[in-house]
C-alpha cells in the first residue's frame, strides 16, 4: 500500500490510501478517519471516509493547508498499527432478484449493454464463471458485504463483498450510464455493491430490488428518523426473498410496522484474513440470534 | 398583520427556482451535498440590501425569472444574473431595495448577462429547516419548498422583517464581479494520471459551457482529448482509463469521464464516484461557475495553493465591502 496525499483545491485534503481495492485499505481510512474525528481539530468540516482513500473538508482561514496535511500524516503510522478490529452492525436487506422492475428499466437501456441479447443477471453470472443465473444469486446473498463508502447521492452505500480477491464479483458498468435506475435498484460495477436510494441515472448491472427504502428525506419511515440508513463500516447481508414476501414488506413499512433486522456485530480484519469462511459464519449467527 | 398573510403565490415558476440559504454542511460523508447558492456573494448581497442575516433563505432563479403575487408589502432586492425585476411591469434596479405592495406582481425581463439571479426578501423564506438549513436539494427531495423547485400554485411563507432594511439601499456596481471568462484551478487528486501534453493542453485549449450544466455540476467541451499515462488498472478501479476505485469527490473538483468532456463539481455536488479528477477549482471562484451561461467560452488558469488562498482572502474583502449604501 502506498498512501498519496493531494489538495483538493484550497479546502480539501484528498488521501488515496491505494490505487487498489482492499479489505486493508478500507480499514486504514477508516481509521484514520476515526482519528480526525476524535483529534476533533479546529477547521475541519467534513470527514469523508471511502473505499481505498478518504477525504477531509477544513476551513483554510482557521488551518493553513500545510498544517492540516501534516496532521493528517501524523496519524497514519498508528492507522498502519492500529488493531483491525471495527464495533459495527449487520443488517438484513431482503432482495427480490430479477425483479419485474429493473428487468423492464434493462430492456429500455439495451442498446448501452455490453450484451443486449442478456440481462444484467445473465451477463454478470457469465463473466464471472456462474453455471446459472441462480449460482451467481446464491453467491451474492452468501457471504456479507462491508459498506466501505456512502454516497454519490443521499446515503447510497457503496458495498463490498466479504470473500477472498479471487471470489469477488466483478462487472463492468454500463457502456453509456442509463438516465434512469429504479429506487432501491441493487447494482454492481467493478468490484462495488450498491443500493440506489433514490431513482435516477446510474451506470452499474441492476440485479434486483430491495423493498426496504434506505433513505427517507421526510423522516416519516420508523427507522428512518435520521433520513438515512447506512454509515461506513456497516455490514450488509442480502438475503433473496420472492415476490410474496416482496409485497408483505412493502405493505409493512407503508403501514409503519416494519422494523428491519438488525444486530450489533464486531469484525476483526486479521480474523477474517486467516479464516474468511468461519468468519462469516458467526457474523451471520449474530444476525439469526 | 396575520403571519399566514406573509406570503408569496408562485404564478409561474421559472426554469428551476428553487430555495436556497448558505448550506447545509456537515453530510457530505453520508451522500448529502451542502447546497445553498451556487453564487454565495450575491445571496449574501441580497440578503444585506433587505437588512436580512446573511445566510436567509432566499430564491435562486436561473436563467428565467419566476412571477410571484405578494399576500402582504414586502421589501425586495435581486442580486446575481443580469435579470431586471419588475414590479406590476415596472422594471426595478437590480442590487437594489424596493417595495412590492400587498396584491403586486414580481416579474422578469430577459436575462441579459449571467446565469443565476437571487430574490431576497425581508424576513426571508420561511420553510422548514432540514438537517439545519433551508436550502433545496432537489436530487434527494430534501429541504427547500417540499425537497423541490418552485412550482405554480405554490404558496411560499415569509418571515417576519427585522424592520432594518431600507427602501431605495443599493451595492455600487464597483463590488460586484464580472462574468468570468477563466476559472482559477489547483491542479491535484489525479493530475499525474495524464501526459505533460495533456497537462498543458488543458489549460491552452479554449472550453464551452455545455448545455449539461446545473447544480450539480458545470460540463465543458470543446477542448482537446486527454491523454492517459498508461497504466494497469488496478482492483476494483474498471477497465478505462479515467477510472478509478470509487472516490470521494472534493467541491469544485474536475472529473474528466473518458478522457473528453470535464464536469466542475458544484454546491449539490454527487459526493464520490469512480473518475478520475485532475484538480478542483479554487474556493474563491466557485461563485463565477454558477453565473455561466451554456455556450459560454472560459478557459482555466493553472495556480498555486499560494495563489489561491491569496484570491480566497481577496474575495473575503470584496464580501465585507459587499455593503448597501
């Protein structure tokens, strides 16, 4: 790993903690970000962890750029040392795969596909090695995902898939972004999950829908009082459902009795590096206890 | 006179007129883009001339003025864009305070220069704060007059005057900035990601404002190809060369989709993404971004941290100047 630090123009600090994706890049600006956050240093005004880097907002009038990037270094050998261990939660998405939804909004955006004659399913479970459409569900709704960044628009999580390199899903996105994407669509691009939190353009294969909103600017949903869902370091588990149970959520949340699934959880790095599979399997009983 | 009387009724919307205020930091980490006025001085300036605080909620009409039927009097400045009120006809001074009257229309002549105009209005828009700030942001439906831009029919509450501002007050012409025809720039992020020949070639070539140019974020063309170091592409970054493993992105920053086309990162900016970016436009020129028009030729000026703190402290004067007379 090598740590690159930049300026974002006169207000920004920009730290890419690798050019590549990793489980251990993830966890240093996730610690370093932490860090900023208990330093609670004059000037800062947003701490932005994402996937492999993290991005910090200061007023320059109250810390000159020199001096907020050397504090910003001052942490990264104890982010490098720091146990890998994360406080978090595991939450329960429930997903209908190949729903009618996306597979309708796919076929309007054919023509920008890399295969038009598949769906983004096909396609996906394709390039990836799957014998089926079903091996490649089965695999996306094993193992969790680590929400490694939330953003783009309103509290998307950007997710990433707790197995080994080798096993991780990869997808190009789409050739030309579509203009339009279902709300709650659960895409992919790259080596990244997402949940679309609201409708609207977006570049990445549609393999389902969730019928639990993740975001709510109104606050009126229960477990929305915070209009969003996710924070970084949150562990997602997709679990398949079919349309029946679909349309029971959605019927409980629009009557206000839904409470989603959700349990504390801790991840330790060092743990899942030398047993992914045990690893997993507890997490995952954390959520069913 | 009753609150519910301080109010105005939209008869025609505009373009995109939505509610702003100076923002709603502090989300950025969670997808929430701070908003507010894309060009700060002049809501600021408007707020001033109505003896408003400065971060009020005010209007941003862009392009197109809206028309607005006052319930209750009401002291009024529009700041920002060329864009000439008018009061029942009348066409008022801009960057100055008048009266519309219980029952008078506000309206708009063309825009005759600039792109983004602010309608203050003493005891400033009076809708709920969200997450604390009134400003719109339309994407995630949040804040503003129902998460949205002003609609016909809609009937928008004012406050209450403060009583300090003045009939007739006016921002000599001297304090406020032309429209720019070249942007300052840091460059940085992954400025090393192009050749010399790019690097240089950003900054000769002349770029248009292309017609994809809102809130969100100013898209140029016109300017020449960049190309790529070559590299492999590493883990989880996609296949093309302007990707990168999904980041955050900094305001103003300058992300170039392919090589073609760079889009400048505005106040409702997307928070991160997979391009790359080969710098961010200084603080103090951010303003400039949202008083251009689509069609409009800029070109962009390489500077040093040292440059731009030296224009960030001149635009802090300019905005203490900024004061009715």
């Amino acid at each position: 790993m090598k740590t690159r630090y930049s300026f974002g123009g006169d207000e920004h600090v920009f730290v890419e903690i690798d050019e590549e994706m990793s489980l251990e890049a993830f966890f240093k600006s996730l610690s370093m970000t932490n860090a900023v956050r208990e330093a609670k240093i004059a000037g800062v005004t947003e701490i932005c962890p994402a996937n492999a880097s993290f991005q910090i907002k200061f007023d320059p009038d109250v810390i000159a750029p020199n001096d907020m990037m050397a504090e910003l270094k001052g942490f990264e050998a104890a982010a490098e040392s720091a146990e890998k261990t994360i406080s978090t939660r595991i939450i329960d998405i429930p997903v209908l795969y190949d729903d009618p939804w996306t597979r309708e909004t796919l076929m309007r955006f054919r023509e920008r596909h890399q295969d038009p004659s598949a769906t983004d399913l096909e396609y996906a479970a394709r390039v990836n090695d799957f014998p089926d459409v079903d091996a490649f569900i089965a695999a996306h709704a094993a193992a969790p995902w680590f929400v490694s960044m939330v953003g783009f628009v309103a509290g998307l999580p950007f997710t990433y898939q707790l197995v080994e390199r080798e096993k991780q899903i990869e997808v190009p996105k789409y050739l030309r972004p579509r203009t339009d994407t279902p709300r709650l669509t659960v895409g992919h691009g790259g080596c990244f999950g997402c949940i679309y939190s609201v409708r609207g353009a977006g570049g990445y294969q549609m393999f389902g829908v969730t019928p639990m909103p993740i975001y709510d600017p109104k606050g009126e949903i229960g477990y929305l009082k915070k209009l969003m869902l996710f924070r970084p370091g949150d562990i997602i588990k997709f679990r398949a459902i079919d349309r029946a149970e679909y349309d029971d959520t959605v019927a409980a949340i629009d009557a206000g009795r839904f409470v989603p699934r959700i349990a504390e959880a801790s991840f330790s790095l060092d743990d899942f590096t030398a047993d992914p599979a045990g690893t997993n399997a507890k997490l995952l009983e954390t959520l069913d206890a | 006179m009753p609150e519910a009387a301080r109010s105005f009724k939209v008869v025609k919307p505009g373009l995109a007129t939505t509610v702003q205020d100076l923002g709603r930091p502090g989300y950025y980490h969670l997808g929430l883009p701070i908003s507010g006025a894309m060009d700060r001085l002049a809501l600021i300036a408007a707020n001033r001339l109505v003896g408003n605080e400065d971060g009020a909620a005010a209007l941003e009409a862009v392009f197109l003025g809206p028309e607005l039927t006052f319930a209750a009097d009401a002291l009024v400045a529009v700041t920002g864009a060329d864009l000439p009120p008018k009061v029942d006809g009348v066409e008022q001074p801009g960057w100055t305070a008048f009266t519309v009257a219980a029952g008078q229309t506000l309206s708009f002549g063309f825009l005759k220069g600039g792109a983004r105009a602010y309608v203050a209005i003493a005891g400033g828009i009076d809708v709920p704060e969200v997450l604390g700030s009134r400003s719109t942001y339309a994407l995630g439906a949040l804040g503003g007059f129902e998460g949205r831009a002003l609609k016909a029919g809609d009937v928008v509450p004012l406050g209450t005057a403060n009583g300090t501002g003045r009939e007739g007050a006016s921002i000599p012409p001297a304090a406020r900035r032309p429209v720019a025809n070249e942007i300052r720039v840091l460059p940085g992020l992954y400025w090393h990601r192009i050749t010399e020949s790019a690097q240089d070639g950003f900054f000769e070539d002349t770029w248009k404002v292309a017609p994809e140019a809102d809130r969100i974020g100013y898209r140029f063309r016109g300017g020449r190809k960049l190309d790529f170091v070559p590299r492999e592409q590493p883990f989880g970054a996609g296949s093309d060369p302007s990707n990168i493993v999904d980041s955050c992105y900094p305001y103003g920053s300058i992300q170039v989709p392919g090589g073609t086309e760079p889009i400048v990162l505005h106040r409702d900016a997307v928070s991160g993404g997979g391009y790359f970016m080969i710098g961010a436009v200084i603080s103090a020129d951010m303003d400039l971004i949202g008083q251009l028009q689509p069609h409009q030729a800029v070109r962009f000026a390489a500077v040093t941290m040292e440059d731009a703190l030296k224009a960030r402290h001149d635009e802090t004067a300019r905005l203490k100047a900024t004061v009715p007379a």
